[in-house]
C-alpha cells in the first residue's frame, strides 16, 4: 500500500511504480480519497496505490458516506501557548494564511504538512482565537481529524514542533481501515 498526494497519479515515479509492481506480478489498485470522504471538513485528497499478489484480492468496499463533523467537534478549548502565532508573523504571512472560525459550520481545514511549524504558506490552517489572536491547531487536533484513536498519545519527551511534523506526515486511519476491508485474504 502507498500513499501520496493526489497529483502522484501524473507523475513519473507513478508510472515507475505501476511498472515495478507489474513486472513483479502484482495488481495494482488507484483510489483517490480525503477525509470529506469520511464526513470530516479538510481538505486532503490523497492517491492510495494497493498492489496485491499471491492469491490477495483487493475490492474497493461499498462506501457510506458518513454524517459531516464540524471542526469544532475537533478543537479543544485549552491549547499549548507555543501554538499561538505571533503579531511579527501575523503582519508578515496573514494575507497568505488559511485562518478559520472554528464555530462557523462551513469552516474546513486544509491539508497540514510536515513543515507546519515552520512555514506559514500552504502548510495548513490556523485558528482564529477569539480575544487572543490566531494559533495553530494542536498536534492533538491534527490526529484526531486523521482518525486516530483518542486514545493515541505522543511520547512526552517530544516538543511541540517535533509532533506537528509527525502529524502533518500521517495518514488517514479510516482511509487505511477502508483499504484494509477491501483485501481478500486467502484462509
């Protein structure tokens, strides 16, 4: 199974691993999938490469699409103070920032990526606080909008800007769970 962005599919290393997995024998699956999708508000298209062999069968499972969450249901009221964005930054990116009212239901957050605490342009979406200026959104928030367990927790030892980087390279567990049902694995 590989993911990747969406525009993989036109790509050179997509043709070179279409090619690879037929020379080896394999049959290779493309579905392309986000997390609207599963009825969560970001924006997230992903390319899902499944290459099955050896008598495993893959079948795109019949899809439901699900009741829509709000981002609300996703942020939580009490947030690190290293997640707000500073004025210096603000008068310098905000033009360019996706900053989202995270009460409005046509709120939507778009694709988060590794360099999230670093770069402000096209790395994700930063939520206006009221009363306290714009922040990012949490590690937490992050997983959570990909599926993850409320139970996950990150290592403690880890600082802040280290588990946004991991969140921002994940994967969508339910996009993961739905590929999972659709292999038939032989008994």
């Amino acid at each position: 199974m590989v993911e990747n962005v969406a525009g993989f599919r036109d790509s050179d290393g997509h043709r070179l691993a279409e090619a690879t997995f037929s020379e080896l024998g394999y049959e290779s699956h493309i579905l392309e999938m986000s997390p609207y999708d599963f009825g969560i508000k970001m924006r997230r298209p992903r390319l899902y490469l499944v290459a099955t062999a050896f008598g495993i069968t893959f079948k795109a499972p019949n899809f439901t699409q699900a009741e829509e969450k709000h981002l609300r249901e996703f942020i939580r009221g009490t947030y690190s103070p290293d997640l707000l964005v500073s004025q210096k930054d603000l008068d310098r990116y905000g033009n360019s920032l996706h900053i989202i009212n995270s009460t409005s239901d046509e709120a939507y957050a778009t694709c988060f990526t590794s360099g999230y605490w670093k770069s402000f342009k096209s790395s994700g979406t930063f939520i206006e606080v009221e009363n306290q200026g714009i922040r990012r959104f949490s590690p937490e928030e992050i997983i959570s909008l990909m599926g993850f367990s409320a139970n996950f927790t990150f290592p403690s030892e880890l600082s802040t800007q280290a588990k946004l980087k991991l969140a921002g390279n994940t994967v969508d567990v339910r996009a993961i769970d739905y590929l999972l049902r659709g292999l038939d694995l032989p008994v």
